[in-house]
C-alpha cells in the first residue's frame, strides 16, 4: 500500500521558532498525515550555497526521498531571520539586507527545486524572530 501526502516541509533545526512553527501549520492545514517534514541547519542555504556539496546531496536525497515514497507534490521552504547558518544578524549591515538576502535564497532555492522537480511547486516562507520572540511567517513571492 502507497503513504501518500501532499506536503514536505523543509525548516531550519533552530529552536527559537519550532513552537510557532507548528501553529503557522496547523493554520494551514500541515499537520496530521498530510506532510513529512525535515530539519536541517540553514534549511535552503544547504542546496542554495552549501559549505560542502554533501551537504547538497543531503538535502536532495530528503526530496528525493519524500516524492518516491509520498508522492509529495508541494514542498514549503522556511527559512529564517538570524539565522545562525548564515552568520546570524551580525552578518549583515541593516534588517533591509538581511531581508533582501534571505528572499533571495529562497528565490534561488524555489528555482533549483521546481527545475530539478517540474510536478513539485515550491512555497517560500520567510520566519521573522523579534528580539523578544515574536514569531510572524511571511509567505514570500517571486
């Protein structure tokens, strides 16, 4: 008998955002037996610009993974703001760039998936953490 679910949801592992995470999918609809889900450091920095290429590979065989045995048919991106994987906050001059640069990751990490995986849409989430821990998701268009 097939497992069949529509979704794969690919989240950074950093704790800060897991719990809202959750509430972000079940407002959705994401929950239950409908997704499977993985948790990786940087989420699309691991197939946008990976420190080593097996950390690509990694990602990809997840993907590859959840399609042949679930049928997924959609995959939600999450990345988020500070994220230690890309050097957190410090690593950027202003909010605006840190904005722009993650949007941009997704953009390029949305490409690289619906061209290796024509049947599979890519939805871009960007996480916004507030100093004080305020969790809002921004569904991000190209």
């Amino acid at each position: 008998m097939a497992h069949v679910c529509e979704y794969l949801i690919i989240h950074c592992i950093d704790f800060r955002f897991i719990q809202a995470l959750q509430e972000f999918m079940e407002s959705e609809g994401l929950t239950g037996a409908c997704c499977d889900i993985v948790s990786m450091a940087g989420a699309g920095k691991n197939i946008v610009s990976p420190g080593e290429e097996k950390e690509r590979d990694v990602f990809l065989a997840q993907v590859d993974i959840s399609k042949k045995l679930h049928h997924i048919s959609k995959i939600y991106l999450v990345q988020h703001m500070d994220c230690g994987a890309y050097g957190g906050h410090a690593a950027f001059t202003s909010l605006e760039e840190e904005v722009s640069f993650q949007k941009d990751q997704l953009t390029q990490a949305k490409k690289i998936l619906e061209n290796r995986y024509a049947d599979i849409s890519v939805i871009q989430i960007l996480a916004h953490i507030t100093d004080d821990g305020v969790v809002s998701f921004e569904k991000v268009k190209i």
